[in-house]
C-alpha cells in the first residue's frame, strides 16, 4: 500500500501525523522528536531550550490542543523585553518606548513618524509607488528617527545583509504597529509595553519546551521512527531511500527538513528547480547556553534584550530561568546570546568570542563582576532566518510547484522555506493532514 511518507519530528510533522485519517510513516534523524524545538540539559541541571522558545497561541483551536496534551501544564507570562540603546534600557517595542532617551534621539523618532504619516504637514508628496523593499517599508511605516537608531541597525544584524535587500512582506505581522498617539504617549513616559504579537506567551511547567514535541508524539497512534535517515528521493518513481538502504514508497510526502537540505536529496530534480533551489537563502544563527551563580544586577533578570548597535557582537540575549526561574539551578542563571552575520570572523578564534562574549554582558550589565562562569556552550542554527530577497517568491514557488506535482508538499518554517513560530509550524502541520483527509 502507498504509503504516505512524513520527513522530520518537529512540531509541523507532529502535527501534521497526530491530525492525519490514514496510515503514514513519520520519520526523524535524531532519538527523540522536537526538530529546533527542544530542551537540551547542560551542566549541574540547567534547561536550555535552543533560544527563546515561547508559545502565544492566538488560534482557539491549537490552544485547545496544547493544553490537552499538557493539562495544567502551562504557565502564562507577560513579556519582560527591552532594548539596549545609548546606554539605557527602553522598554520594548522600541518606537512606542522613547522616553528616557535622549532628548535629541526622541525627537528624532517623534519627527520621523510624524513626517512618515503626514508628509503634507512638512511640505512633502506622499509617495505614490509601492515600497521597494524592506528598509522602504519601515521607513515609510516609522520614518526616518525610528528605522535609524532601531529598525534598520537590529535587523540587519540579525540577518546580515542590507534590508534593501529584503522584500517588503517579511515579518510584517511580527512587528507591532503602534498608533500616533501610542508613540507620543511612549515618548512622554506613558509605556505601551503590552503591544505586539508576544506581549504575552504560555511555557511548560515542566521538562522545557520538549514537554510539547514529547507530548504530540506519545499521542500519535503510529510512534515515529527514530535515528532514521533519508539519503535519497525520487519524485518519478515517489520513493525515498533510507540510510539502512531501505526503500519506502509514497504517494504523498511532507518535507519538513530545511527545504535547500531536501532538495540536495532529490535526484530527478529538473534543472529548472536546481537553479531555483540554489537561489535560497537564509542567515545562519550562532549562539551561546550559559550558564551563571549569582545574582546578577537589575538588569540580569529581563526575559530577553535586543542590542541594535554594533558596539554589541549579539543581537539580542535572552535568560531561561528569567522566565521560568526552574530552568537553572538555585542560586544560578541562564542565558541564550545570540548571534548572526557578523559573528563569522570570530568562529575561527573560539577563545577570543568567548571573551568579547563576556566583555559585552558584562558592558551591559547583565552580567556582574561577582557571577561565576559555570559553562558556556556554542550552538548553531543553519538557516535560522530565511532571507526574503527579490529571488525569493519567485524562487520557492518553481521549486514548490514542481514538488507538488509529484506527491510533496513542503510546511513549516524550514520545511516550508518561511518565517514562523511553534504555532505557525503546528497550524501548517495540521492543514497538511486535512488536505490528504479530504482527498
């Protein structure tokens, strides 16, 4: 019987296995399920869960799900971010936070906005053509101040390239859009500290972010297959070649695996959809577990910290254990410190990272001259951040095209070549199932 064929265990072949009416196969690499999504245990019993990890869960029906495979597992938190700027720390989101800035950099900000969305006051034409790209698309959202001493510098640090590279419909949803009076009130104190998509986030009680991967696969009627590899695929014949030399048939596949890793498996790919694949990019993201004892100082304790200015090797740095103070030891803290582009000079000279690593926490004052260095454990995320450059929609849509028509469908935020969180990766999961349903 054909069979149809799940590629990886993270939360969108999960889901996509846990919501689908007909026998599957659901295969992954590694020993346990999660992908990206899980909790790796790190010294003296620290919990670190890859970087931020934090479930919103604004669809009715997904959160449903979740607290059914954890009941009365998961904690609610309000969001405890801020930005590192000039020396202070603002409140996130940034362009509804400016006061206690300096009083130049907020009236650059306050200035900005007001001549992005009423350029007839200053004697300008609104322009008449779409934005461009992406730095376009903030400007005209923000203005000059905002995208300045913000937007542009933090996000082209995280991706490592120009946003005029970038097109104009990335992360759009996740960048909160505060109104002109939200900013004006921000600017004089009056914080909006609850606007955006993740003002507010639910985590496990237990066990770190895996409790959910582990949860989705012990309610799956069929266990995945563990430390199983694919070597090979063949869309003409619909078959996928295992590691062990196994052969299994499909009539329907969801890929779920980084879709440029995919596609290096594929055999019979046309030449058409190797030029498309090869044009496909994505930033790579290196970061640090740490793992503290101490105290720390005031600014120790916010659940994550954005750093636009270069003077930072990180773009931003979250705490575990802020969050979910059982994620580290008494008396310990932990950190994720993430970094993108700029950081790849430094991997040759592990020593000399680790040390401006220290430099800049310490700099910032999230760490302290009392605090013990207990571990310091460098990770890596191939592909991290997917570029939306021009190439980009064009580029995925051939090789997705040509994927449908032999049975394939790619979902998910690597699988699906896209940017998402966990409950975009479980939504995308889920449609795939009630596709084949109803087919």
């Amino acid at each position: 019987m054909p069979e149809t064929l799940i590629l990886g265990a993270g939360l969108t072949g999960l889901s996509c296995a846990y919501h689908l009416r007909r026998p599957h196969q659901l295969l992954e690499k590694e020993a346990e399920p999660g992908g990206v999504v899980r909790t790796h245990v790190r010294g003296d019993g620290f919990l670190c869960d890859g970087t931020g990890h934090w479930l919103h869960l604004r669809n009715p029906g997904m959160r449903a799900l979740v607290e059914k495979l954890l009941p009365g597992q998961l904690i609610e938190y309000e969001r405890k971010a801020v930005i590192h700027l000039q020396g202070k720390f603002t409140p996130f989101p940034f362009q509804a936070n400016t006061a206690g800035l300096p009083a130049q950099t907020v009236l650059d900000c306050l200035l900005g906005l007001l001549q992005a969305r009423h350029p007839e006051d200053f004697g300008r034409t609104a322009p008449s053509a779409p934005p461009r790209n992406f730095r376009e698309s903030l400007e005209r959202m923000f203005g000059e101040g905002i995208c300045r001493h913000f937007m542009i510098p933090y996000n082209e640090k995280l991706l490592g390239v120009k946003l005029e590279e970038i097109s104009t419909d990335y992360a759009d949803r996740f960048i909160p859009k505060p109104s002109l009076e939200d900013v004006i009130k921000g600017a004089l104190g009056f914080s909006r500290e609850s606007l955006g998509y993740n003002a507010k986030f639910v985590y496990p009680r237990e066990e770190g972010i895996s409790a959910l991967p582990k949860a989705l696969a012990r309610a799956l009627p069929t266990p995945p297959r563990y430390q199983t590899s694919v070597t090979k695929i063949h869309l003409g014949s619909q078959t996928a070649v295992l590691a062990s030399g196994e052969k299994v048939s499909f009539r329907h596949l969801l890929n779920t695996m980084p879709l440029v890793d995919f596609l290096r498996l594929v055999e019979d790919l046309s030449p058409k959809g190797r030029e498309a694949a090869a044009r496909l990019r994505a930033a790579t993201v290196h970061y640090y577990d740490i793992g503290v004892r101490g105290q720390g100082t005031p600014r120790s304790h916010y659940h994550w910290v954005y750093f636009p200015e270069p003077d930072f090797i990180f773009y931003r740095v979250g705490s575990y254990s802020a969050v979910h103070p059982s994620a580290a030891p008494p008396g310990c803290r932990s950190y994720y410190v993430e970094m993108s582009g700029g950081v790849d000079p430094w991997l040759k000279k592990p020593a000399e990272l680790q040390a401006r690593v220290l430099q800049d926490l310490r700099k910032a004052e999230i760490l302290s001259g009392g605090d013990e260095i207990l571990f310091m454990e460098l990770c890596r995320i191939p592909h991290a951040y997917v570029l939306f450059d021009p190439h980009y929609l064009t580029s995925r849509q051939i090789v997705e095209e040509e994927l449908a028509s032999h049975g394939v469908k790619i979902a998910g935020r690597w699988g699906g070549w896209n940017y998402g969180g966990m409950e975009d990766a479980l939504l995308e999961g889920q449609a795939a199932a009630e596709s084949w349903n109803s087919s």
